[in-house]
C-alpha cells in the first residue's frame, strides 16, 4: 500500500506511513494536517486527503484480487503464473484484462463453435502453417456443422474471441482511443424543432477530439443525448487500427493468414471497439466528472469561507411583488426578534407604508445591516431600502438566495422554526447568511447551491464526498463556537460526526452553555478519541481558561502555561502580547511529540487568538439604471458580482434576472489556465459590456481592470 501511495502521489515514503497510520487510528485530516505535522512531515489537508484516496483505491484493488482470485480457485484454473500476474497488478483494467479470459460467459457464439468441435480447426488457423484451410475444415463438417465455410466461421469466432481476450491487442485499440478518438453527434431530427432541444443547438452536427473536449461540452453532449436530443458517436481510423491488429498477429501468406484477417475484423466490430470505445467514453467521463467536481468544490470552498457582517442586528428581507416582502429582525446571534410582510410593489403599491414599518423596526431593534434577497423583486426593494433615511448608518447587502426555498422547507428548517411558515423562514436564512454564510450554508444539501457545472450530471457519490471534504475543511479552518453551533454545523467538526452533534446539541439545552472544553467530556457517547480529534475546533467564548477560545490543542496547554511561567507573566498576559511571543527561544520547549513545526503554529494562534480567516463583508450596490437586459448596450462598464465560476469562465450578477458570463478568453489578455486564479466567487469586479443577445437571453462580458 505505502509503495503505491507513494508512486501515484509523489510524496516520501515515511510521511505515507505515519499518516496512514493515524488514519487507522480514526484521526481525521484537519486534525492530522494542523496537530500532527512532525509525524507526517508536515502535509497539508490536500496531501492527507490524497493519500487517503490512494488509499481506499488501493485497498478497492486488493478486495477486486481476492474475489477474482477466489472465482479462479473455484473453477480450479488458478496456475501459479496467473496467481503471480494478479498479484502484481497496479490497476483495475489490468486487473480485469487478466482476467477476461476466465470470465463465465453468457452464451457466445464462440461457446456454439466450441461446442461443436471447432477450436482444435482455430488452433490450427492460427499456427498458420496449412496452406489448404478448406481440405482441414471440411474434416469438421457434420451433423452440427453443415458446411466448410460454417465450420471456417465458427473457428473465426473462437479467433477473435481470443483476440478480444489479449491484453496487447486491447491496448493496440486502448492507444488509438486515448491519442486519436473523436466524439461526434447528430441531431435527432424529430425533437430538432423542440424548444427543449435548442439549448443544445451548438451540438446539433458536432465532432471534436474525445481528449480535448472540454469537460463542459462533454457533460453538456451526454445530457443532450440522455434526454434523447441528439446521438453520439466515438469513431477511429478503423483501417490504421486493424492494420495495426494484422502487423500484430499475422505471420504468413497463405489461407490461413486470409482466415485470421477476417477474424481479426469481426473481432474489431462485433467485441473489441464496441467494449472499449465504451471504456473511451467512461474514462473520459470520468475525467468530466473530476473537472466540474474540482470546479464545485473551488466554488463552495469560496461561498463558505464568503465574507461575514459578524455578529451585528440584522433586518433580512424576501423581496416579492403580489405576495409582498417577508421581513424578519434577527439579534446579533441570528435568533428572530419579529416577522411581517410589507407590500411596497404592484399590485398594492404601498411604498410610503413600507418605508415608514422598516424605519420603525431598525429604531426598535437597533439593526445595523439590511439584507436582500437577490431573487424576484430584489432591485426594486433595494432601491427602496436605499431611499430611507436611517437615524443611524445602516450598511444595506444584496443576498444570494440560493438553496434558502431548499433550506426552509427542510427538517432542519422545521425543527427550528416549528411554529413559523417557509416564507419566515427562507427570510431568517437570508438574513443569517449576511452575518455567517458558513454557519447558514453547511444546513442545506451543497449541490442546491447551485455553484458548479453540470452537478447532476457527474458521479453523484463522487460529488457528494468531495463536498463534505470541503465542508469539513471550511468549517473547522474557521473554527466553531460550540455554544451557538447549529446541530448542522457541530456534524462537521472534526471527529464529531452527526451522532454526537445531536448528543452536544441536547447537552447543551438541557445542561446550558459550556463554560470549558473539559465539559465536552460529559456529553453522552462523546469518549477520549472524539474529545482529541474535536476540542481544538470548538471554541468557547469568555472561558475561565482563555485557551479555549484558540486553536491550541488541549494538549499543549501544560506547554503554553509552562512558557508564561518561564516568562515571568499570567497566561491572559501571554495572549496577544507579540513582543514576549516572539521572543521565546523555543527550541527549550522541543520534546519527542513537539517539533518546532508545531510551537510556531502555536506562537501563531497565541498572537492573534481565534482569528476569523475571513474577510468582512463590503457593502455593494450595483448600477441603479440597469432594471433588465433591454437596459444593456455594447460598452458599458458595469459592477457586477462573480456567482459562479466554471472551467470556460465565470459568471456575474449585474442586478438583473439573466447574468453575464465572462468567457475565460475575455478574462485577461493572456492565456488563463485557472479561472479561480483571475477571480474569485462574490468578488466585487468591474465589467465591460461586449455583446448582449436578447432573444436567447445571453450577455458576452469582459473583466474590466
């Protein structure tokens, strides 16, 4: 296992075999990449979290040799060469070439041809040593057999069957695929005219290098012919590739030679291309998947680590026409102070109502931010909102509200709010977006936040593991306050886990706040292992003991608490105090366990303890004269908001309904290799109008520098 880690990941072999085994020790990758960088040599959560996927593809290898070996055993055909092939082995299509051969079989017209006594005249067609075929097979005609040229194509299907069985001449075809494939489709010309149908236009009558599509365009194809649109083809230089196959295997000029080209074509047609064109399209689908499974994951990453008000009073409002605005008060925790619908649009028109209710609730509850949902209604209220004169400076924010319809009609929604209706509640997450986006967004499913490419196209399980790694990852590279935590957020923290998050969660509403991360050790189910792979995540504000408010393990607080002592000062004077930190001579403090890797990151946390990573969140407003794309023309320089990113480019709110995308071309003057290297998502950017097409309803923009 270490070695095949090793060679597919580059990294040195002793940090393979710590981590994996404090993988089997159930530690988890934020704790093993933060708390244990002597053991592993200092490997980021990326590096931790590849040799767990080497891993388990390892061990996915091993269990497909034992099953293989055992069905081997059980035919009694395992000869030690065989046992000695498996076993060295490195990949899965190896593997299964190995042992295509041994494979039962349903009935095949080889197994017909067996049957009736053909192979020892296939035997002799390959030996390719008799000159006069047809005098040898009519030996085979009989009652099964009526004819020489029956008994000839029967032994042909023996021959390629054999064929289809090599490894070399699967991977003669397996070569062609991968450097010379293309992909090519057709219109289905009896749904051409449908509606439906026309986003796939461009696919129509479409060819393209199989390993130079971009991921995008394959997903887009597949879907356009999932749904019957178009069909697809993967084709070859079928002559090349079978002249390959003839140089391969044919060794004379004589009948038999004439006897295995035709065999060596059928088994092109009807076995070899058939199955391995099919592997092409997997294996390039595969790759697909990784693509916009990368990409999603970079832009949930971006969403949950998006910036946040804090803790500030917040009035978050829904904006609607006929069903009016849904408008909630939310305290500095994000708890729900007061909830009302104003109608200051069509049909009802009571602006002067509205703007009177929302100036009275900021007075009453004393909000210092506004947040507005981005959806139907939104720039109208926005322009509503901003027409108020505030007693106070009110900072106002437009709010992404996607996945919030998911968020409350959810069980999650429901037990927390049982006695208020799915408007309340699609309000209160929008507001409490607006004050911590990682804290609101880890409730709801992350494919329906709808940052990515064709998320329902790709391998779901895939998808939803490289998720909940990114989820993890946010949620404890920020930290969690354990005595606000929703059940939700607390399921992420290292080492916790759904369970246990329930059990932290009625612990703490029956027994009140934590005041200590000792106190974690009383919750039910909660032992040893999850108390050392969670307490340095969970923070706890105003403890007695200022430590559990960082992210210095309990582990080390003896150590900390030993260096105020050698300094001369308390521990609360230790804390943020850099000119004694960045004096301690901390070789002193080096132990088998502590290498220095660890005491800067120590000295680190202690300077600046609990800080957020995140950036606050800016007010923004975008161009009050552009209500609908009708508004746009060729030029303008806009501001807009990035909302999503994919691999062809990225795409910007400019405060209409449509966005606009920045095709990767239009994003620099140089080549870009990574969209996320030239934005970022919710970046504030500036953008130049090139194109807009209003009957397809597509705006062309460029990243104005």
């Amino acid at each position: 296992m270490i070695k095949y880690i090793a060679l597919n990941t580059q990294l040195s072999e002793i940090s393979i075999k710590n981590t994996v085994e404090l993988l089997n020790q159930d530690c988890t990758i934020p704790f093993i990449s933060r708390y244990r960088k002597e053991t592993t040599g200092n490997l980021d959560e990326v590096q931790v979290g590849n040799i767990v996927k080497f891993k388990e593809q390892f061990e996915a290898l091993e269990k497909r040799k034992l099953a293989i070996l055992k069905a081997l055993e059980e035919q009694a055909i395992l000869t030690e060469d065989l046992k000695q092939k498996i076993a060295k082995t490195q990949d899965l299509i190896t593997l299964e070439d190995l042992y295509l051969p041994f494979k039962k079989k349903r009935k095949t017209k080889a197994e017909t041809a067996r049957k009736h006594g053909l192979e020892s005249l296939a035997k002799i067609i390959m030996s390719q040593n008799a000159n006069d075929i047809e005098s040898i097979a009519y030996k085979y005609v009989n009652g099964d057999v009526s004819t020489t040229e029956e008994a000839l194509e029967g032994a042909r299907h023996i021959i390629a069957e054999w064929l289809n069985e090599r490894t070399d001449i699967r991977n003669i075809l397996r070569n062609e695929l991968e450097r010379r494939a293309q992909i090519s489709t057709k219109v289905v010309k009896s749904k051409s005219t449908d509606d439906k149908a026309q986003k796939f236009r461009d696919y129509f009558d479409w060819s393209e290098s199989l390993n130079r599509i971009p991921s995008h365009r394959l997903l887009a194809i597949l879907r356009a012919e999932s749904e019957g649109y178009i069909r697809v083809k993967i084709e070859v230089d079928e002559i090349r590739v079978l002249e390959r196959i003839d140089h391969k295997i044919i060794r004379s000029n004589n009948a038999c030679a004439d006897q295995i080209e035709l065999a060596i074509s059928d088994a092109y047609k009807r076995l070899l291309f058939p199955s391995l064109s099919n592997e092409a399209l997997t294996n390039a689908k595969e790759k697909a998947d990784a693509s916009a499974i990368t990409v999603f994951a970079k832009n949930l990453k971006q969403l949950l680590l998006g910036s946040p008000i804090g803790e500030k009073r917040v009035l978050a409002i829904d904006p609607g026409f006929r069903t009016g605005c849904k408008v909630v008060c939310l305290d500095a925790q994000g708890n729900l102070k007061h909830n009302e619908t104003i109608y200051p649009h069509a049909p009802k028109n009571d602006s002067i109502g509205a703007i009177k209710k929302i100036s009275s609730l900021a007075e009453a509850y004393k909000i210092e931010a506004i947040a507005i949902g981005n959806g139907t209604a939104s720039r109208e209220t926005e322009a509503l909102i901003r027409k108020i004169q505030f007693k106070n400076e009110i900072q106002v924010f437009v709010v992404s509200e996607a996945g919030a319809s998911i968020y409350s009609a959810s069980k999650i929604a429901r037990d927390e709010f049982p006695n208020y209706d799915v408007t309340v509640r699609g309000s209160v997450s929008i507001g409490r977006r607006l004050q911590d986006p990682l804290a609101e967004l880890v409730k709801i499913d992350a494919k329906s936040i709808g940052v990515g490419q064709y998320q329902h196209d790709v391998d779901q399980t895939k998808l939803q593991k490289q998720l909940d790694t990114v989820v993890e990852h946010c949620v404890n590279a920020v930290g969690v306050n354990i005595n606000s935590a929703s059940q939700p957020l607390l399921s992420y923290v290292s080492g916790i886990g759904p369970k246990l998050a329930e059990n932290i969660f009625n612990y703490r509403t029956e027994h009140g706040v934590f005041k200590s991360r000792k106190d974690l050790l009383k919750v039910p189910r909660l032992g040893g292992k999850a108390f050392e792979q969670s307490a340095a995540f969970l923070r706890i504000k105003g403890a007695k003991n200022p430590l559990d408010d960082s992210a210095v393990h309990p582990e080390r607080y003896t150590m900390v608490k030993q260096m105020a002592k050698d300094e001369g000062v308390s521990l609360e004077d230790l804390i943020g105090n850099k000119a004694i930190l960045q004096h301690i001579d901390l070789k002193k403090y080096v132990s088998e366990g502590v290498g220095l890797l660890t005491l800067k990151d120590i000295i680190k946390e202690l300077e600046k303890p609990g800080l957020d990573i995140r950036e606050t969140a800016k007010a923004f407003t975008f161009n009050q004269n552009i209500k609908t794309i009708t508004d746009l023309h060729e030029g303008q320089l806009l501001p807009g908001i990035v909302n999503n990113i994919t691999n062809f480019g990225c795409f910007v709110d400019i405060g209409i309904k449509e966005s606009g995308l920045i095709h990767v071309s239009n994003l620099s003057d140089s080549f870009v290799k990574d969209v996320n290297e030239h934005v970022h998502l919710h970046q504030q950017i500036i953008v130049k109008v090139l194109e807009v097409d209003v009957s397809r309803k597509r705006i062309q923009l460029k990243l104005h520098k």
